[in-house]
C-alpha cells in the first residue's frame, strides 16, 4: 500500500536546491492532442471518422484503413494491467532521479493496449481506471490506477509528480479582499496546506469578512497589493523561496463597455489589477517558483489564475473587464511558457458570473465561492491547465469550440442585459 | 528692471538670515507621498481617487546605467493636497478657479492655528463651531482677512486605519460645522482652511446641510483647502507664515504639493 507521506522536514541550509529536469518533451503534434486532453482532464483518443477504429499512440493517418479523418474523442478509461515492470535504472536525468519507477501496458476494454505510469498500489493483472496527466514537462501521459482508489492513493510519488495537491504546500491568495478568499483559504486548509499566506491590500481600511478569514486554521494575512510593485516585491522578498501554489484572484471590475463609461479610469484600473498584476506577481514571485519546481514533497508546483470566461468571448455588459481578462489570458501562456523549464504548471479558472457585489442584478446561475474554490483544489489535485467553473463558463467554451465568430453574434444580442 | 525697493530687499534678507540662523524655524507640514497613505474613499460605484504609485524607470541598471528615476502616479487629491475652487461644484464658475490660474501671492501668506486637539481625542467625529472660533478669538484677537487657518486635531499622527476610521456607517474624523465654515468665510474673509484629516471635512460631513459643508462653502466662495497636512502641533496660534504651492496643473482641480510653514523663534 501507498505510504502516506510525511510533512518534510525543514529544509537543510548547507544543500543545493534541486534544479528541476524534466521527462522528455517531445511529441509530434499529433500526439499533442494527449496534452490538450490533459490539460482539462479528459481521457482522449482519437478515433477514426471512416471506420470507427481507435487509435494508440496518437496518429496522422489511421493505423487499420489509413484515413486522415481521425478526430480526438472521450473514451471510456478502464481497462487490466496486462504487463508491468519497474525502471531501476534509467539514462534520463528526470527518472534517473526519480526511480524506481513502475510502467506497463493496459489493455483498455474499449480496445487499444496503451502504456501507461502505474500506481504503486496496482497489481499485476488488476483492473484499472486510467487517468490522462500533464507530466513535468507538460505532455499527456497516461496513468494507471488502482479501480477502487486506495488508502493515501494521492500520496504515490509518481502520482503526486503528476499533480498540483496542496496537502503539505504553502499557498499564496493574493487578494483577501476578494469576497472569495474565506472559501479559497478553507479549502487550502482542508486540503492539507501548511501555510496559507493571504495577500492584504489597503489595510488601512476594513473589509466585512476579515475576521472569518483571520480564522481559518493556518492562515496568516500579509499585506500585499498587486497594483503596487513595492508591494508585490517586498511580499516576494519575504515568501517567495516558499510559496509552492500561487493563486491569483486579485481582480478588479466594473460593469459597462467603451462607451457608456466615457473615461478610461475604470479601465486603467482594471488593466492595473487584471493584467499589470499578473504581471507584477510573476516577475516578483515567477524565478523563485521555477527555480523550486523539484524541491521536494513541498516543491513549488502550480500558478493558478482566476480568469473571466469572457476572456474569450467579449461580453459587452462587461466590455472593458472582458477585455482586461482577455489580456491576461494571454499574458498566461506567456507565462506558462516562461515557467515550463521549472515544471511549475499555470492552470486557469474560468468562471462565468460570481456571486459577489458587481454581478448582483444578474440572475443565477452564478459561481458561489465554495464552487470556486472546490474546482481550484480539484483542479490542482488532477493537475489541471484549464478548469471552467459553472454552468455559464463551460457552455461559453462549448461554443466557443463550435465558432468563435458565431459566439461573437450570439454576445451581442446580449448587450445590454448583462 | 526698475530700481529696487530697499525696505523690502532689507526685509528678505533678513528673513534668510533668520531662517539661516534658526530664528525662523521651517516646519515641514506635509506626509511622505507613500503607496500606502489613505486616500478617501468613495461608494465603488463612483470613480476613485488614485493611490500614489511608483514604477521605476532605471536603477544603475541595464535599464539606463548612469541613472535612477521612476514613473510616479497619483489623483491630484492624493497625500497632502492642495483643493482649488474648481474641486467642488459651487466653485466650478470662479474665475482663476484652477490651480494653474491662481494668482501666485496666494499661495504664501498668515496662518491661525486653532487647536481642536484636546475635543478630537476624545471625541472622533468632534466638531469645529463658531462657539470655539469665538473663544479662540478671546484669547488670540480676531482671525485677520485672507488669512489661512488650520484646524489642528493632531488627526496626523493616526495610522492604518484609523486614519480614515472607515465603518459601515463611513469615516468618523473631526472636521468644522456649516456655520463654523460660514462664519469663516462670510464674516471672516478667509483665504482657504486646512486640515489633518483625508478632507476638509467632517468624516461624516455628508450628512450636514449642505452636504461637505467646507468644500461647498470654501470653493463656492473661491476659497482654497488644504488637506492631510502633518505637524499641525509645531505651529504657533498665530504668527506663521505658510508657503502652499500646488504643481501648476493646466485645469487641475488640485494638486499634491510640499506645504511649508514659516514659524517665528521663541523668545530665548
């Protein structure tokens, strides 16, 4: 069985952090259809238009009638643990560091035999459920687990290099103003998080639930405003060798578009907080994670960014704040670039309208906290790239997939009534 | 150039003696602009005023080598702050009503200081009357024209957030009753009020009639304030000299500036 791991131990002063290596990276861009897959937690493959045969390893042409039209699909994840043998010894710097290191092949009951990571509480022969992950160095790889779950199942350490958990990490939420931070905070300490730093802008004036915030067990509330580069570097200074998950939900909105504001003041604010903080976090905060992406069971492991879903789609009601969480998706893949070579993942949240003061006249469904913080923490735990939060969030993607221009049609019937 | 005035050239040189010396102590009066002081803040559905921000430019860097310099950004009515009449809607129509059309003699000149200290300590939303302005008068003789005065609460000294001392029901902070402002402009004749606090007015200076009674009062009368200014208690009640220049703001409805105040030396 799984041996539950241990809190770590205070770091050892005289020892060189581990620079961070990854598995290898490279995969035909067929085969990055796997990663995209992973990203959202999908288990995919792609499967033939012409005569329905699925496909492993993924592919440019059908392995069984040689037809192009191979189209990546949900597939069902179950399957047995066929063959299994353990990596003792490996070329590879990344395994070289990490083995022994169990693989094998599973033979999915929807047809393909694939290879597979295999949990170190599988059998050999065993049914499995298979999980399709974002490895270290951001590709799809599949992995086997037992079909019951088992005790401490997270803990396994080639799961665990798999994933985001919190459980004995030190979380930074950079806004404890946000009415979100109660509910990000007690699900960190739910989750197992050692520390919960919360970044507190303009102390100088108070907020209703700061006491609720001040008491969730392990919290500690640090000024810090994301607007201010004094700010944001000092906080860095002080925390940034241990801050293993960073979760920015500092945002800034206001309702309305370009021209029934007649000013660029609200929007400056917006771009200020949405996407210059963003910015500010990842230059003051960014080097330090990625140079700890391999520093043990507490290593830094993920950047999370709570985005507007209609940073894809501009919804017109919210023109201006649609825009700023345009910009900062953007910005993420630029900064999910910049820390790939630490194995420290980006994972953005995309949520329709929150519950909170400024979507208020709208009509439900909106996200409540906890819904948000639940999908940050399951996100993490399944090493996530992209979640969407809600109903609202996850139609908007769908038909976004569908047609990007005619979403853009269907946002502007829906001027006007937010 | 005509020839000069000897009186007066006598005069200057030796107020830079005195100041030289010591026998004319400068007081500084103004907070350090810093991200962190208050700004006042206003129902979020309304625009805000912009807290003081600083990004640097260069530092000795490959940035600029040789140099360190930053971009800085702030509301006219962020830190110590100068309000011009064109700050208020009853001042919108004065003429020279912005801070770069305001004659510049107005900006040096007599200071009474009435010490409200004592009241505001004990009581947070204390107010400043025509009663207290009488008896100040008692003791220190009538309050001159185009005079400035100051409201001393020693309000400077608050930090973090007792500074605005925000609650549901807004900020609580001391500040002068419509009357105490009427009496000062209309019967006094005064140049502009200034005071420790994020305004001119009470924290809940909303509620009077009218509301903001200061910022109605002085700026319909073409008056000017002075807000969030420090070290109120190193003045005299009267006898100083305070130096107030805004930045010269093309139609700028105020200005953060470094206020000065020009105090006489005690007798030895």
């Amino acid at each position: 069985m799984t041996r539950p791991i241990a809190p770590p131990p205070r770091k050892n002063p005289q020892k060189r952090t581990r620079v961070p290596t990854l598995p290898s990276g490279l995969r035909s861009r067929a085969a990055l259809g796997l990663a995209a897959a992973a990203a959202e937690g999908r288990f995919m493959l792609q499967g033939c238009e012409a005569c329905g045969a699925l496909q492993y390893p993924p592919r440019d042409a059908c392995s069984t009638c040689l037809s192009i039209g191979l189209k990546w699909r949900d597939v069902k994840p179950a399957g047995a643990l066929i063959a299994e043998t353990t990596v003792r010894i490996s070329t590879n710097v990344y395994f070289r560091e990490r083995t022994p290191w169990r693989i094998g092949t599973v033979k999915l009951d929807a047809g393909p035999s694939v290879m597979a990571h295999v949990h170190g509480d599988v059998a050999r022969g065993a049914r499995v459920v298979l999980v399709n992950r974002l490895d270290k160095s951001g590709q799809g790889v599949f992995f086997a687990l037992p079909m019951d779950g088992s005790a401490d199942m997270a803990d396994d350490p080639q799961l665990r290099e798999l994933t985001a958990d919190p459980k004995f990490r030190r979380i930074l939420v950079t806004d404890a103003r946000n009415e979100n931070s109660v509910a990000l905070a007690k699900a960190f300490a739910d989750a197992g998080a050692t520390s919960i730093f919360v970044g507190e802008p303009e102390g100088w004036r108070p907020y209703p639930h700061r006491a609720a915030l001040a008491a969730v067990s392990n919290v500690a509330i640090v000024p810090l405003d994301v607007t201010d580069t004094r700010s944001v570097c000092e906080l860095a200074g002080e925390i940034g060798g241990k801050t293993d998950i960073l979760v920015n939900n500092s945002r800034f909105m206001r309702p309305g578009g370009i021209m029934d504001r007649g000013d660029t003041v609200f929007a400056r604010d917006e771009f200020e907080t949405n996407v210059l903080g963003l910015m500010r976090l990842a230059q003051a905060f960014g080097p330090a994670m990625s140079g700890r992406g391999a520093d043990g069971v507490n290593s830094a492991v993920a950047w999370v960014n709570i985005l507007s879903v209609y940073a894809y789609a501009n919804m017109p009601a919210y023109g201006v704040f649609s825009a700023s969480n345009a910009a900062a998706l953007s910005l993420s893949h630029c900064l999910r670039a910049e820390m790939a070579p630490g194995g420290v993942r980006v994972m953005n949240v995309y949520t329709g309208p929150t519950e909170d003061e400024w979507h208020q006249p709208l009509p439900p469904p909106k996200v409540a906290p906890s819904a948000l913080a639940k999908s940050v923490i399951a996100g993490l735990k399944d090493g996530l790239e992209d979640v969407y939060v809600g109903d609202v969030a996850k139609d908007l993607i769908d038909r976004w997939r569908q047609g990007p221009k005619v979403l853009e049609r269907e946002m502007m019937a829906q001027a006007g009534e937010g | 150039m005509d020839a000069i005035d000897n009186r007066s050239a006598d005069l200057l040189a030796q107020m830079a003696g005195a100041i030289a010396s010591g026998g004319i102590e400068v007081v500084d009066l103004t907070h350090t602009l810093d991200q962190d002081f208050p700004v006042i803040i206003l129902p979020p559905e309304f625009g805000q005023c912009a807290r003081f921000r600083m990004e640097e430019i260069s530092a000795y860097d490959h940035r600029g080598p040789a140099w360190k310099w930053h971009n800085i950004s702030l509301c006219e009515h962020t830190g110590t702050h100068f309000d011009a009449p064109s700050h208020w809607i009853s001042g919108r129509d004065i003429p020279h009503g912005n801070v770069d059309e305001i004659p510049v003699d107005r900006f040096v000149g007599p200071v009474c200081v009435i010490d409200c200290s004592a009241g505001a300590g004990e009581d947070e939303d204390f107010e400043l009357t025509p009663q207290i302005i009488r008896d100040w008068e008692k003791t220190n003789g009538p309050i001159p024209r185009d005079c400035w005065v100051l409201m001393r609460t020693d309000w400077s000294k608050r930090r973090g957030a007792a500074y605005l001392n925000m609650r549901d029901d807004g900020p609580h902070s001391p500040g002068p009753t419509p009357d105490a402002i009427r009496l000062l402009v209309e019967e006094r004749g005064i140049r502009g009020f200034g005071t420790e606090t994020v305004g001119t007015d009470a924290g809940q200076g909303m509620h009077y009639t009218p509301p903001y009674p200061a910022h109605f009062i002085l700026h319909g009368a073409g008056r000017y304030g002075l807000q969030c200014l420090n070290n109120l208690d190193r003045l005299p009640p009267t006898g100083a000299v305070i130096v107030a220049t805004p930045l010269k703001i093309k139609k700028g409805t105020g200005s953060p500036l470094r206020v000065i105040a020009l105090v006489p030396g005690k007798d030895a």
